[in-house]
C-alpha cells in the first residue's frame, strides 16, 4: 500500500527530476551540489506532501526547498574554491518561494552537456540516465552490467571533468548545432539499443533502459519541435519496440521471420508511421532506418514484406559494411540468394569478427544447398556471439541444419 | 636557451596525487627556480581524464575524450625553464620531485621564443588550457637525420602547412592565445627520470608514439567550446591532433 502522497511524489519523480535537476544546476552551477539538494527535496516531499497535503505545484515546491537546501550547504562551505561556485546563486538571499511559471525548462542545456563529445561515450549514457531520467549509480550499474563502485566512479569522473575542463551549460552556438544535436541523438540510440538488447532476459533485475531512452527522446522531441530527426529517432524507437513482445519466447531471441506477428504493438505502430508521415525529403539517417523497420511492422506475415523497398531505403543510407550487410538480406529476398551471398563475401574482410555477418552468410549457404559451409559459417557465428541467447539460436540453426530438417 | 620540461606521469599508479611525490618538495624546487631567474611558466593539469582531443581532417573538426596517444605514463604538467645549455637543463629537471614518481621530457623550444608573459591570477570566469599541438614527426625526423649536416633548429613549418596559416591562427584565436612555440624534434628529446633513487638519463621523449608534441600553446578561454574552436582552427589539427588539457587553478 502507497499512501496518495508517496505515489504523488513518484509522479513527480517520473515527471520532474530533469527539469528539478537541470533548473539547480543552472542556478547554482554544481553538479554535485544540485544533485544532492534533488534528492533531499524529493525525500521532504515525502513528509510534506503527506502532511500538509500535495501542492499545486510540485515542481515549484520541490525547487523552492532545493534552492534553500542549496543555499544552506553553501553558507556552510569554506573554502575558496566553494566559493566560486556561487557565481549564480547569492548565499546570502532567502529563497524566494517559485511559481509554478517562473520554472524555465532547462533540460535541453542539460542533455546537450551531458551528451558533450568531451566525454566518453560510456559517461553520456551514464550521466544521461543519472541527470535526466532520475536513475540511482546501482540501477544504471546493473543495466550495463557494471559493478556499483565501477558506475560511481564514472559518474564521478564525467562530473569531474565538467567542472575541470568548463564543458559549458548551455545549448550549442548555431555553428555547433548540427553537431551536437546528432551527438545527443546517437546517445540516444545507443541508450535505446543496449537496453534492447539487454532485454533478451539474461537478467530479470535490469531497469528498463530503453524504455527510458524512448521518454527521454519523447521528451526531446517536444524541445526540439523544428529537428525533424529527432521525431524520426522517436519512430524507429517506437516502431523497434513494437516488436519487443514477441522478441524472446521461452528465454530465447526469436527472429524475425518466426516471431508472432499477433503480439506485435498495433498501436506503437501507428504511431511511428504518423511520426513518419510528416516528414519531407531529404530523410535522414534515422528516418531512413525508422522506414525500414515500418516496412517489417506493416507485413502481417513475412511473405507480405516490401524486400523491394527496403533493399531501397538501404541505398539512402551511408554504405557502411554493416548498411551493407542488411541490404544483401533484401537482395536476397529480391534477387535469390547467389547474388546476395556475393556482396556478403565481399564484406569477409570488413566484417571478419561480426557475428551476424557469419550468420547471414550461413543463412545464404543453406539456401543455396551448401550445408557444409553452411554449417561452418555457422560455427564462426556460434564463437563469435556476444550473449547465451544469440549462441542458443545459432545452434538451434546448426542442429536443424544437420538434421537435414 | 629556453626549454620545455614535460611532466609525464603514470597517473593509475597514483591517482591521489599524480604529479608529484609532495607538495612541499614541488614548492620548494618552485621557489628556487624562481629566485634563480630560471623558471618562467610552469603549470600542474587536471588528470587526462579530463582531456579532450580534437582532429579536423578536410576542415570539419572531430572532438573525442581522452589523450592523443593512450601511453602508460601521460603529461601531468609543465615548466618552461631557461638555462645556458642542456646539461645546467637536465640538472634542473633532475632536482624536480617529478622524477620520484615519473619522467620529465626535456626539451629545446625552436629558436627565437619570447619570454611567456603569463599574468596572474587568471581572471573570473576564465579557464585556462595546455593546447598540445601534435603531428607525426617521423618524416620531419627522417629527412634530418638524411641530412645530418643539417642541424639548425626546425622551424614551425616542419611541423605546419606554413608560417601564414600560423600566424593567421594567431590572429584569430586574439586574446585567447597567451603564449606558444614550436619545440625542437622529438630525437632532440631528453628523458630524466629515476630508477632505484638514480637519476638516469634518456634520449628521446618519454614515450615512443607515433605523433609526438611539436609545440603548445596556452589559452584562456570561456569554457572548453570556446577553446575547442580555437583548437580546431590550428593548422595542425588537419593532419595532426590537438589536445586540449585544463590547468589546476
């Protein structure tokens, strides 16, 4: 049982800890400091809210208390270098009561920081989770499969360096722009897609990362109305996790091509192709990809898939070995599979190392009635594998495979 | 003559306190530099963790974190000092506690360097930043060893596309640039550092990498955008890499 102010307060949580956070740390320019004085106003609420019923305005009330747990901290620091941390803030002034209206948003400043191309990638994420979604070092640790201690000490380097290097607070100048706005969005994507994968089911105690990517770029969207590749990013999200339902079956990754299309989220579905139907050409690299996984969520069976389409969609994207490697599936489908296990054994040398580029290779093999290097095609997949569900499928291929079945 | 004395330090083995085996014996060897007219800029950095790297192949700037080169020991600081020659240098470096928990790279900066005008404090607001300017030096390196004969100092063009990208740079980065020179080659290079309490004498710079630092500058800037743009400007970041490493206040 929750009382109706715990469950107010984890409303607010999920609602406001990046605004709370990003509106402290542009007010009082320390990370640290701002995160601690967030959580504090977070666990007053608690008592408050119960006692005195929830405000109006929480995220009003909540900052009111920060501000003044802040100031209070600052008036006890002694050091020079404290000091100069009050560069925004006046220790000396009460902390006049906010509105709920004279709460800027400032989250963009913050995910554009914490995403800086400064730090590690490995930080952005960290650091991302932290500031804008509200997750505990322990919660963010178990989701990238890091030890607790391992994960503090990255978020205390990335907050480190922040401080040291002046990586500034604020949205990118217009030169930088572009830039930036794509480096947060890989953040994004990468967010997205480690949790993705992570939800083969390895581990039933993961928080869900990618879910948090997809609010976090729902979120971003709504900042960023004009980025039309933010929205595009939201579709693929969207439009991938529609298929997480019927993703793993019996602790075991189902591909594609057998999964039960019935489980499929209509819903999310739609609303990834309504994110696409406004958007004008050029596409972007993500609108391009958000396209080819609606071309596979539309097919109500695998035979109904547009292969014609997508082999299309994959030559507007940058030919990297891995575009490359995709595009072969469609040409596959299109063109038989000789012609496209030619472009796979062009792509030995690239992506000599990649499972899937021995798995698809398998796949071409078998098609074309050469099961014995089908089979070793196989066996270099089933080495190369990066988790237990992966090689569990493989060898499931492998075993049928020898079967004759 | 002026040289460069890199810090270069092992910064795993001691992270509490990377760049010197104590403060009272840094402070001491500061003091008497200073009074004996040699010491003319010197500065501790933040670790290289706090580093940041920046390339701009064909123009459009790469900024990534971390170093130029992911060596054991890395630059933890730097002292410009002037001594009459190499030895009187070396002897210099070999009194600096540096050499109790690393290696300092000695160095001759190319002819001509005026005094570094460093003012103090840094001002509000402010950061203050090592620009290490680096490039493949193995073909500088090789065509001077060809020609022995040729010893005179290389000049910045070894290094840049010329002294007039140089100098527009300069132009453009203002007030942000304090100071900055090319050094000599690193085969110039000398390292002291200490095994079983003995100084011991290298040649060479303290680590073999493929680019090596030709030269620095000191900036002062807003923030690290505002020092990632100058850095992205410098002629070398076309074909080398700039690192860009903030100052301990």
């Amino acid at each position: 049982m929750t009382t109706r102010a715990e469950d107010a307060v984890a409303l607010s949580f999920e609602q406001s800890w990046g605004r709370l956070l990003a509106g402290l740390i542009g007010w009082c320019g320390d990370w640290d400091l701002a995160e601690e004085c967030a959580q504090e106003a977070y666990a007053a609420a608690v008592v408050a809210w119960d006692r005195d019923g929830v405000p109006g305005a929480p995220l009003a009330w909540l900052s009111t208390v920060a501000r003044n747990q802040a100031r209070d901290r600052m008036r006890r620091r002694t050091t020079e270098d404290a000091k100069l941390d009050l560069a925004h803030a006046d220790a000396t002034d009460e902390v006049a009561a906010l509105d709920a209206e004279d709460i800027p948003d400032e989250r963009l400043r913050l995910i554009f920081t914490c995403c800086h191309p400064a730090l590690p990638m490995p930080a952005r994420v960290a650091l991302t989770l932290r500031t804008l979604c509200g997750l505990t070092p322990a919660e963010i640790a178990r989701a990238f499969l890091v030890t607790e201690p391992t994960m503090e000490k990255r978020l205390v380097r990335a907050r480190a360096k922040i401080k040291h290097a002046g990586i500034p607070y604020r949205v990118p100048a217009p030169e930088l722009w572009a830039e930036r706005v794509e480096g947060v969005l890989g953040v994004l994507y990468l967010m997205f897609n480690e949790g993705y994968a992570a939800s083969s089911g390895d581990s039933v105690l993961r928080v869900d990362v990618s879910a948090e990517a997809i609010r976090l770029t729902r979120s971003l969207a709504d900042l960023l109305p004009g980025e039309e590749e933010v929205r595009a990013l939201l579709a693929l999200m969207v439009l991938t996790d529609a298929r997480r339902p019927a993703r793993v079956r019996d602790g075991r990754v189902v591909p594609l091509g057998e999964q039960d299309r019935t489980l499929w989220d209509g819903d999310a579905i739609a609303e990834g192709a309504a994110l696409l139907a406004s958007q004008d050409q050029p596409w972007g690299p993500y609108a391009v990809q958000a396209r080819i996984s609606l071309c596979h969520d539309v097919a109500a069976r695998p035979e109904d898939t547009d292969w014609e389409a997508i082999g299309h969609l994959y030559t507007r994207l940058a030919p990297t070995p891995v575009t490359e490697l995709n595009r072969a599936v469609a040409v596959s489908m299109t063109h038989g599979p000789a012609a496209a296990l030619a472009m796979v054994e062009d792509l030995g040398d690239d992506l000599a190392g990649y499972y899937l580029h021995a798995a698809t290779k398998a796949d071409l093999e078998a098609k074309l009635g050469r099961v014995d290097d089908a089979a070793e095609s196989l066996r270099v997949a089933i080495d190369l594998a990066p988790t237990g569900a992966e090689r569990r499928l493989l060898r499931e291929r492998l075993d049928a495979l020898l079967s004759g079945s | 003559m002026k040289y460069l004395m890199i810090h270069a330090v092992d910064q795993d083995a001691t992270p509490n306190d990377p760049t010197c085996a104590s403060p009272e014996a840094l402070d001491a060897w500061v003091q008497e530099m200073l009074a004996r007219g040699v010491l003319l800029d010197g500065a501790r950095l933040h670790p290289v963790s706090d580093a940041t790297t920046v390339r701009a192949p064909g123009g459009s700037p790469v900024v990534t974190d971390g170093p130029f080169a992911e060596t054991k020991e890395q630059v933890a600081g730097y002292d410009v000092i002037d001594c009459p020659d190499l030895d009187s240098a070396l002897a210099v470096a070999a009194a600096h506690p540096t050499t109790q928990v690393g290696s300092i790279e000695v160095r001759a900066f190319a002819e001509g360097m005026p005094d570094p005008l460093v003012p103090e404090p840094v001002p509000d607001g402010k950061l203050r930043y090592l620009m290490l300017v680096c490039a493949d030096m193995r073909r500088a390196m090789a065509a001077a060893s060809s020609a022995a004969e040729e010893r005179s100092a290389p000049s910045r063009e070894d290094v840049d596309d010329g002294p007039d990208e140089v100098d527009t740079w300069i132009a453009d980065a203002g007030p942000r640039r304090l100071y900055g020179w090319a050094l000599q080659r690193p085969d110039e290079a000398v390292t002291v550092r200490r095994v079983a309490g003995e100084v011991v004498t290298t040649d060479g710079p303290f680590a073999e990498t493929k680019e090596q630092i030709a030269g620095y500058d000191l900036l002062e800037c807003d923030d690290l955008d505002d020092a990632l743009q100058v850095a992205a400007g410098h002629p070398v970041a076309g074909g080398g890499v700039i690192e860009l490493r903030p100052l301990w206040r």
